[in-house]
C-alpha cells in the first residue's frame, strides 16, 4: 500500500514539473520596463504599417464629453408628452394651440432654464409645461451650453360631461 502510495506521489510530482531550476515567473521591474518598452516599440511597428495614426477617430471619452444630440431629443419628446397633458390637468381654461419651447442644458445634463412662447407663458398651462421641460436631464457633457427648441401642440381642454342618474327621468 506504501509503495502504490509513493508511486502515485512521484508520478504526480514530475507530471507537474518536477524541480525547476528556472525562475516560477517572477519579472523585476527593470523587467517589466523593459517588457513594456518591447510592446509599444511593436504597436508603433504595427501602426505604421497599416498607416493608421488614430487620431483620426474618437475616443470613447471624447464621444461621451460631447453632448448627446440623440440622447436629448429622447428626453425632449418625453418632455413634450408630459406637457400635452398639461391643459388636463390645471383648473385654468387656456386656449388650444401650439408654442415653442426653448430649453438650456448646463454641462452637469440638467435644464438651467426653460421658455414658452405666448399666449402660454403667463398661464397655468404654459407654467406647467414649463415644469415638464425642466425635469428633463441628459447625459453631462463638456463645453459650452446647449439650447434646444421643441414645440408642444396643447390640445382642447376635455369637458367633462354631467353623469345622467338613470333612475331619474325627465329631470
């Protein structure tokens, strides 16, 4: 039983590699400098060769830097949605109609500032769809301020119909 044992452990041992003489992988950092000084030496190579300099492209932080055109025209119709519903839900009657809505985005992503053209930017239904549009937020970006234009169409104010009792009739 000792020998099938000790068979087994010394199979074992020199299937994984036995005694080494060589060092387990340990790199100094002279090493490591150099190692890495080889690596960009063969991308430099590689880039020449394919004539690539990649400047020509975008990196993924400078397409994140910049404002995100798709991203805020999302927002701006689900702005535009909430505030359609705006006539619905004041008390004040205003008139059916569109107006333009101009929006100022600061470069943390959140609304600074939102206009309604008249006749809604003195009524509750202007005011309300102006709430709408300064909740809206997109991603942050780098550079100067943004503004954009969206127009809101403000449908007619549903009336609400007395419920006839069905009991009473005639009355």
């Amino acid at each position: 039983m000792k020998r099938a044992f000790l068979v087994v452990l010394s199979v074992t041992y020199f299937a994984c590699g036995g005694p080494s003489s060589e060092g387990q992988g340990v790199k100094t950092p002279d090493d490591l400098l150099a190692e890495q000084e080889r690596l960009a030496e063969e991308q430099e190579r590689e880039r020449e060769k394919h004539g690539s300099s990649g400047s020509s492209e975008e990196s993924d932080l400078e397409k994140k830097a910049k404002f995100d055109k798709r991203q805020a025209d999302l927002e701006m119709k689900r702005a535009a949605r909430s505030a359609e519903t705006c006539p619905g839900s004041v008390p004040e009657d205003s008139p059916a109609g569109s107006a333009k809505v101009t929006v100022t985005f600061g470069n943390d992503g959140h609304a600074k500032s939102a206009t309604i053209t008249s006749p809604y930017d003195e009524n509750a239904v202007g005011k309300c769809a102006i709430n709408a549009f300064n909740s809206v937020i997109v991603p942050p970006f780098e550079g100067a301020e943004e503004t954009m234009e969206w127009e809101v169409n403000f449908p007619e104010k549903e009336k609400k119909e007395e419920k006839k009792d069905p009991k009473k009739k005639g009355k």
